[in-house]
C-alpha cells in the first residue's frame, strides 16, 4: 500500500464530498476500526492508493467527517440559544435543530454516537470532549430555566431529564432514512407532543 500522501489541493470540492460521504456510510456500517482505506476505497470504486491523493489517512477523513457535522450543529444550536426564547420553545427548537441534523449527517450521527468514547482519548479527537461538555450544558441549562420558571415540573429531574432526551433523540439516527414519510420537523413535533407532556406544568 502506498505510503501516507498529503491531500493534493486541487481535488474538487464535490469528489471530496462524495468520498467523505462514502467513507461515512462504511464506517457507520463496519465499524471505525475494521474499516480499511482499501474497503472505503472499495466502496468509492477506486483503488486505494489513489484515495490517498484525497485524503493521507483514514484518521483524517473521520476527524473531516465529526468535526463537519459538530460545527453545523453548533451553527444551528447557537442561533437557538442566543434566540431568547423561553425554555420551553428552546427545548423545542434544540429537539427539531437535533433531527434536522440526522437528516444531514446521519452516517456521522452513527459514528459519533458509537465511537466517541473510544476516539476523545486520542489527543487528534479532543474537540470530541469540548463537544459534549457544551452540549450537556445547553441542554440542562434550558431545563433548568424551565423548572425555574415553572414551565416544567418542579420535581423534574433534569439530570435524568437531559439523558433521556439525549438518548432517544439521537438513536433516531439508526432507523432513520431521509426522504422517508415523515420529514425531520415532523418527527420533531411527533417527538415533542410525547415528551413536553410529560415534563409540562398541567394547567
């Protein structure tokens, strides 16, 4: 196998796309580690030595991979936080912002939610950890706010609270196929009426 190349500056944007994007679905399938240059490459339909004209590793092209996904994300996350919404249309902005991006990068939802504890020991996944920690904060924050402002329960517990929502929104990403029946926001709201339900002051 041909040894490690630099990413030549010249390929296309779009080819870089499709590869990263191939490479996604491979290692949300197989696995980061038992994924090979050569089965991306596979997937791709070139040979592998010539995948290294793109990209010098498969460390690389993850690590393009999480960090596209998390910076769209927080895009969307920081437009909802500095929004000055309650608590209650925060919750539901984050929940809908969170499907929309397993609409987007559902094959990275995968690897994230899958290797994250493993990758964030390795100092080129640290941003992982930084990742996390806002993200728990975003969201205990508003269920704080909520309990605060007697928009949620006062016996909420939001530590419980946050897990729960954290982990049955983002499980979404492995059934989850866009352009299925249900669009993202429709799942959102779907979603939201099972869960502020639960957690909403019964007036």
């Amino acid at each position: 196998m041909p040894t490690k190349k630099k990413p030549q500056v010249t390929t296309a944007p779009a080819r870089r796309d499709e590869l990263l994007n191939t490479a996604a679905e491979v290692f949300a399938e197989q696995g980061y580690n038992a994924t090979t240059v050569r089965k991306i490459a596979d997937h791709a339909g070139m040979l592998a030595g010539s995948l290294y004209y793109h990209f010098d590793s498969k460390e690389s092209m993850l690590e393009e991979i999480l960090r596209t996904f998390l910076d769209e994300l927080w895009d969307g996350y920081d437009t909802v936080l500095n929004a000055a919404l309650g608590p209650r249309e925060t919750l539901q902005a984050l929940v809908t912002e969170s499907f929309r991006e397993i609409d987007r990068h559902r094959a990275a939802v995968a690897i994230y939610q899958k290797e994250s504890k493993q990758l964030v020991a390795q100092e080129r996944f640290a941003f992982l950890a930084e990742s996390q920690r806002r993200f728990e904060q975003a969201w205990l924050s508003t269920l704080e706010r909520g309990v605060a402002d007697r928009v949620f329960r006062a016996d909420l517990d939001v530590r419980l609270t946050y897990r729960f929502v954290r982990d049955t929104v983002w499980v979404a990403a492995s059934w989850y196929r866009p352009g299925g029946q249900h669009s993202p926001e429709e799942i959102a709201r779907q979603y939201l009426s099972m869960v502020l339900d639960g957690i909403a002051v019964r007036t």
